[in-house]
C-alpha cells in the first residue's frame, strides 16, 4: 500500500535538477547493492516501496532507474512480483565508456604501449604463479588461434593472448584493464600504412615465437622469466608499430565502438542508438557545439520511435557527449565528454567483480610507481610546473574545502596529470573511485579526513625526493604511502 503520495515533479524540479537528484539516487542504490554484496536476482522492492525509502518523486526515481539499469546494476521488472531485480553486469558498457573516453581526449599508441609495459608483464608474472590445467589448456588454444589467423591484414589485431593472460592472472582489475589496451592498439594497428605479405608473415612469426615463449614461462611457473618475455615482447610490438605507423605521437580515431560491445547480447534499443550517435560525433571529428540535427532529423535518420531517441538522447547526456538544446536553432549539439560517468560504471564493474585488496594494490602500485619515475624525470629535464602544481595539491591535502572528500586525492591525479599520459589518469581515477564508492558502500570514512596531517606529510616527503631527482626514493615512499591505504579497503 502506496504511503507517499504520488507526485508528479513540482513545478520548481526542473529537468536538471531532476537529472541531477536522479544521479545521487542512481549512487544510493547502487551503495546498497554493493551493501548487500550485490544478491544478483533478489528484488530490491516495487516502484512504491523504492520511493518510500529513497524519498524522492516519481519523476527522479524513473530517472535513477534507467542510470542503474544503465550501469547493469538492476533492472525494473513490471507486473505482478515485480520490482527492481539486482542483475549481473558484463564488461561491455564499462569497456565502452573508456574507449569513447581515451579516443576523445587524444591517446597516443605510445601513451598505450606504456601502460601495457607497466601491466601486461605483472599479469603474466601472477598468471604463472596460479596456472591450471585449465589454464595451460586456454593458453595453448590462444597460441593455435594464431596460426589459423595467419592471412590477418593485421599483426596485432588478432592478438588474443594478452586478454587471456590478464584473465589468467586472476586479477579483473588487470584483466579489463589489458582488455582495453589490447583493443585499442588492435584498432591502431588497423590505421598503418600497407605492408606487404612477406612483411607480414614476418612479423607474426615473431609474434609467435615470442607469445609462445611467455606462454612456456608461463606453464613452467616461472613467474620471473614470464614477466622478462612479456616485456621483451612488448618492446618488440613498440618497435614494430614505431616502424610502420604513419607518422609520431598520431592519435587514435576512427569508428568510436566495435559492434560487439554496443550490441551485446542485453543491450537495449536506446543503449544501441546511443552508440550509434556517438560514432558520428567521432566520424565528424568531434566538433564541439555542432548541431547534429533536431529531434524531427533524428527521428528520420535512425529510424526510431521518440521514447527511443529520448532514451538515447538522456544516456548521451549522461555522458556529456551530446546535450538537446530546445527552442529554434535547436537539436542535438555535441558537447565536451566528461570521464566521471565512464569512470563510475567502470568502477562499479569492478565492484561487482568482486576486487579484492590486493587486486586494487598490484595494479594502483605499478600504475602510481611507473607515474612517480616519470614526473621524477621531467623534472629532472628541467620542467617548473612539477615543482609547483605538486606544492600547491600538498597544501591541498589539508587545506581543501573541509566538505571535499577528495582533496587528498589531487595529489595523486596531479600527479598523475604531470606524468602526461591519458591512459595512466584514467585508470588511477577509475580505482581512486573505485577505493571512494567501497568505503561509502560500507559506511567508513576513508583515510584522510581523521589522517589529514599525517596525509600531508607523507605528500610532502614524495615531493621532497621528485624535487631532488631521486626517483628510487620518491618510489619507495609513494609505496609505503600506498601500502598504509590498504587496511581501509575490507
Ligand atoms: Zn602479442
Ligand atoms: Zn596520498
């Protein structure tokens, strides 16, 4: 029996602030959900019973729905026994959301190849410390895939066993993280000037010998050899791209999202119109402020209903890929992206996938200590603005606005901003979001608040060893520093 009565939005709860009450219900639930260690099938209640708890209008409600089922966090079922169901989600939206993310911002083949050097290797190293029957028996089926892959146009597009080796090391923060960067340098290899035949044959024969030489590391336990030849092989693969790509430092670009991600097997019409809509941002070359068409276009041009395209329209918006500007002059106008709504669903992902501690610290160490040697570096070439932007996020780390709960964190993304990699600041905000929505999911303060002072210093003693070019120092600190987080995460 319905307690509340049903309201339709007041007329002060304008269509922003609905979307925005609708953001921080979505962060609700999905505490809960995590709350609950994430009860994939039960019912988290009806419609009635969401608003009850949750206190907000029908209209902000729906709203937060489609964000969670968005997300793949839950979805609504209707009818009789119906209500908003936990369900499972699949690495497809989260992987997604950060190629969009990545090709906008302008990544570089060498900002991927960096961050595969620092990954790929630990994940080759924990995949033979834990290897199975079942595994030597996944890594040999990669290996053969290879050879029936042999008149591929492409070296590396067909390079299936960097995922399995991120799979195999048990970790999913590696895992999806190797995934990304494996598409995105497949799609970059796909953009290379034409090589002929014989070219070809030899450079996948050097891919297989090297492959199969991690893969004999790999199955023999040889965690410390299973690391050299990944990292062997990885500068074999830069060297091969540094010889046959275009021109330096290009950028990414090209059709935003494979089919096989936007259209998954779960996907909605919307989710796939929405996917749509943001390759012909990226085939335009992303022009900020361009009118892409009024609803009426639209409608026409993807031939779809108008529940449909308001679906997609919200999803983009979400994104900030795209805004619906109404009146005359009016449509759909392409907006600067903005990575929290990526990072949020890729840190739910990993959240439901069940990271453990020691995932999150293999991975934030190799990505932080590799950002540390670089900053430390560019200093060292005479760069001022490390000196500075770092002293200014050390003072933050006290001095912040009392109410931000992140301010101890600029220190690390300013950081991780100097180390001029964009690939590397995705992923250290996807686990710093990751850490952030744990703790609020298990109602515990992070680190910082009670710490601050202690924060600062530790900062400040980073700082101290960058500044004097002593990046052994400056990388034992930062892990110390790392290490003493740890305990926050249960
Ligand atoms: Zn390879
Ligand atoms: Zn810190």
């Amino acid at each position: 029996m319905a307690t509340a009565v049903d309201r339709e939005p007041a007329d002060g709860e304008s269509g922003a602030l609905v979307g925005k009450l609708a953001a921080q219900t979505a962060q609700r639930i999905e505490a809960s959900v995590i709350r609950q260690g994430w009860p994939v099938g039960e019912s988290l209640g009806s419609e009635t019973d969401l608003r009850d708890w949750l206190g907000v209008s029908r209209a902000v409600l729906r709203e937060a729905v489609r964000l969670v089922e968005h997300h793949q966090v839950a979805r609504m079922r209707r009818g009789p026994g119906g209500g908003l169901i936990v369900s499972a989600p699949d690495a497809g939206p989260a992987t997604r959301a950060m190629v969009i993310y990545l090709e906008y911002v302008g990544t570089s083949v060498t900002d991927l190849l960096q961050a595969r050097q620092l990954l790929e290797p630990i994940a080759a190293g924990l995949a033979a410390d834990r290897i199975t029957e079942e595994g030597i028996a996944t890594l040999r089926t990669a290996l053969e895939s290879e050879l029936a892959h042999w008149d591929d146009p492409s070296v590396h597009s067909q390079d299936p066993l960097h995922p399995v080796l991120g799979q195999l090391s048990g970790n999913p923060v590696l895992h999806l993280f190797i995934d990304v960067l494996t598409r995105l340098t497949a799609r970059y290899a796909h953009l290379s000037r034409r090589i002929s035949k014989a070219e070809m044959h030899a450079a996948k024969e050097t891919s297989h010998r090297e492959h199969k030489a991690v893969v004999d590391a790999v199955i023999a336990d040889d965690g410390a050899r299973a690391q050299t030849e990944l990292s062997l092989h990885l500068e074999s693969v830069a060297g091969w791209i540094e010889k046959h790509r275009v021109r330096r430092g290009q950028r990414i670009s090209g059709n935003v999202v494979e089919p096989e991600l936007a259209e998954g097997p779960r996907a909605k019409l919307a989710e796939v119109v929405a996917a749509r809509i943001h390759d012909d941002i990226a085939a335009r070359g992303w022009q900020t402020g361009m009118v892409l068409g009024s609803e009426t276009d639209l409608l026409a041009r993807y031939e779809i209903s108008r529940a449909v395209l308001r679906e997609a329209v919200r999803l983009l918006e979400y994104h900030s890929v795209a805004r619906m500007r109404r009146g005359p002059g009016g449509g759909l106008v392409v907006t600067e992206p903005e990575p929290q709504a990526s990072i949020d669903t890729m840190a739910l992902f990993l959240e439901y996938q069940g990271v453990t501690a020691d995932d999150l610290r293999i991975v934030r160490n190799a990505i932080e200590l590799g950002i540390v040697a670089r900053v430390t570096a560019r200093h060292a070439q005479g760069d001022t603005e490390v000196a500075e932007r770092l002293a200014k996020a050390v003072r933050w780390t006290t001095e912040g606005p009392a109410d931000d709960p992140r301010k101890a964190d600029l220190f690390h993304s300013e950081l991780a901003a100097l180390a001029d990699n964009p690939v590397l600041s995705l992923f250290l905000a996807i686990i710093t979001e990751l850490f952030r929505r744990h703790a609020s999911g298990q109602d515990r303060p992070l680190p910082g608040d009670a710490a601050a002072d202690e924060v600062r210093h530790v900062h400040q003693r980073i700082l101290d060893a960058i500044l004097q070019g002593d990046a052994g120092v400056a990388r034992h600190r930062m892990r110390r520093h790392l290490d003493a987080l740890i305990p926050w995460w249960h």
